[in-house]
C-alpha cells in the first residue's frame, strides 16, 4: 500500500501591518542610535564634570568677585565698578601693563625668529641631525618651571656666570637680577632659550614645502633670500600665525619665573623697583598678600578681555599674510 509524500503546510507571512503609505518605524536603529549616544556622554562626563568643577565654576566665582570686596576672611560684598576704577587709578597697575606688553612684544619676536632660524638649518640634510634635534628641545621639555627659575637666577644675579663673563671683557653692570633695567632681559632670556617647541612645529611645516618649488626657482636663478621670501615664508605662513598666537598668549600668561627670579615673597615679589612685575605677577601680589582678591579677580578678568582682543586681532590680520591651500580659509 502506497501512501502520498506528506507536505508541510506553511503558514503565508502577512507581512508589516501598516498602510502602503506608511513607512515602517525602525525601531531598533533609534535605540542603538540611543545607547551610542549615551556610551559617548558617559565617556565625555568625567571631563564636563571636571570642567563645570574645575574651570567653568571657578571662572563663574570669580567674576561674582570682581565687583565685590573680599579678603577670604569676610563675606563677599558687592562694590559694583569700583575694583575696576582702583584698578585703573593705580600707578603699578599701569607699571605692570607697560612691562607684560614689553615682555610680549620683545620675547616673543626673539623667540620665533631663534626657533625659525634653527629650524631652516635643521631641515638641511646634515649628519647628527637627530642629536641637535633633540638637544635644541630639550629646554622645551624641562618648561618654565620653579628649579629652573632658580638656576636662570643663579645665573644672572651677583658674581656669577653672566656677571663675570662681562667682567672679562671689562664690562661692569653687575648681576642683572638686581637691577631694575636688566631684570625684565634676563625673562626675555630664559623665555628665548626654549625656544624648541616653535621650532618643531616650524620644522614640521618647513618639512611640508614641495622641493619641486625650489628646484623651480634654481632655474629661474633666484637666490637663497629670495627663495625664503617669494616660497618658503609664504608656505609655512600658517605654521607662523599658529606659532605667533600659541607664543602672544602663553606670554601673556608668565608668572612663576618672573616671580622666582624676580625674588619672590619678601617685599621684592616683582623685582627690584617693581623692575619684573609683568601683570600676573601683580595680580599674585594684590591677591596672596594683599588679601584683596576682588581686586585681583577684576584684574584676571581684564587680563582675559585683553588676551582675547589681541587673539581677534591676529585671526583678522591673518587674512592679510597668511596663505592657505586652495580652497583653505
């Protein structure tokens, strides 16, 4: 007896119950796109959490505190303008913006055109080339910090290194951290001798310039001088504007060398005759010893102001020197 093959019946798929118009929902991308988007937040909250702690809630105290009296000991209480109008009233105030802007306009020029030169001849191919690399960005590494400001002012005070080189050749100025005029040189000094991480960055840029444009102007005849200014200026203009505005700012910004050499607490925290005192300097002294830190906040806030308007000033120059790619900005 034969019997028949057994089918298996299957039940039809009725397929997405929605209108031919309607289109389907999907579900399950939204919710990974959901889970991604909190995995990234989780990620991000330690450094929003330490920068609304950290920076942002300081930053936000502070500016309270410029328009209030405070001496950390008493309440907080609310003067309005009248830090600002001390504040420009004082005669060391004024000092101590004539010699951040010298600083500023003297350092940081100095420094760009060591870095620059130094870079020109690294980027030539020469034996040794790693170990002068090195040696050249090794003061960049150690950073302005506190030892090294004691060295510099070893260096520079009475009797020492600098003093009896200029005694040999029958100079007679004496240590230049005691004197008033020589002081703010030997800032200028320290801040020109690390000159490595500029030179790098230069380097980098230097190492970026097509060589097809040198051998070009080989041809037409044109000299070292004239290569630099018509070729390699022009191509590593932007590196130049990063160099320029990353040096103007952290300039702006000095402080423990300039209080370390300076002579630090002690009634000369700003240098004989106030001859060191650039602006934080001052800001330090108005705050930590004075104990007027409404004042002092009033005076970090001008600081800010001023260091973001010479920032928008050098962005607006740029598009008067600086040469990007086709189609860069």
């Amino acid at each position: 007896m034969t019997h028949a093959p057994a089918t298996e019946v299957r039940a039809k798929d009725p397929g997405p119950r929605h209108g031919p118009d309607t289109p389907p929902r999907p579900a399950a991308p939204k919710r990974r796109g959901r889970r991604e988007n909190l995995a990234g937040y989780l990620f991000m909250s330690p450094w929003i959490a330490g920068f609304l702690l950290l920076t942002a809630g300081p930053m936000a105290a502070s500016l309270y505190f410029a328009f209030t009296d405070y001496n950390l000991f008493d309440a907080p209480r609310w003067i309005g303008l009248d830090n600002f109008s001390e504040m420009f009233a004082d005669p060391r105030w004024r000092h101590s913006v004539r010699v951040t802007l010298w600083y500023v306009v003297v350092g940081t020029p100095v420094k760009l055109l060591v870095a620059l030169g130094v870079a020109l001849l690294l980027a030539q191919k020469r034996r040794g080339q790693a170990f002068y690399r090195a040696a050249f960005y090794a003061p960049s590494l150690i950073g302005a910090s506190v030892s090294v400001a004691i060295v510099w002012k070893a260096i520079f005070s009475d009797d020492a290194v600098v003093d009896r080189t200029q005694q040999v050749f029958g100079i007679d100025a004496g240590g230049w951290t005691g004197d008033p005029d020589l002081i703010i040189y030997s800032l200028v000094a320290l801040t020109v001798w690390q000159f490595g991480a500029p030179m790098v960055i230069f380097l980098a840029g230097l190492k970026q310039v097509p060589r097809e444009l040198y051998e070009a102007a080989d041809v037409d005849g044109a000299g070292t001088l004239r290569q630099f200014w018509n070729i390699t200026l022009p191509m590593i203009s932007p590196v130049l504007f990063f160099n320029v505005l990353l040096e103007t700012i952290h300039s702006f910004q000095i402080f423990s060398s300039a209080y370390i050499i300076g002579g630090g607490a002690g009634g000369n925290a700003c240098g004989p005759a106030d001859g060191s005192m650039v602006y934080t300097c001052y800001l330090y002294v108005q705050g930590f010893e004075n104990s007027r830190m409404g004042l002092a906040s009033a005076m970090a806030w001008m600081l800010l102001v001023a260091v973001a308007l010479v920032t928008a000033v050098l962005f607006w120059s740029q598009k008067r020197w600086v040469h990007y790619e086709e189609g860069g900005r």
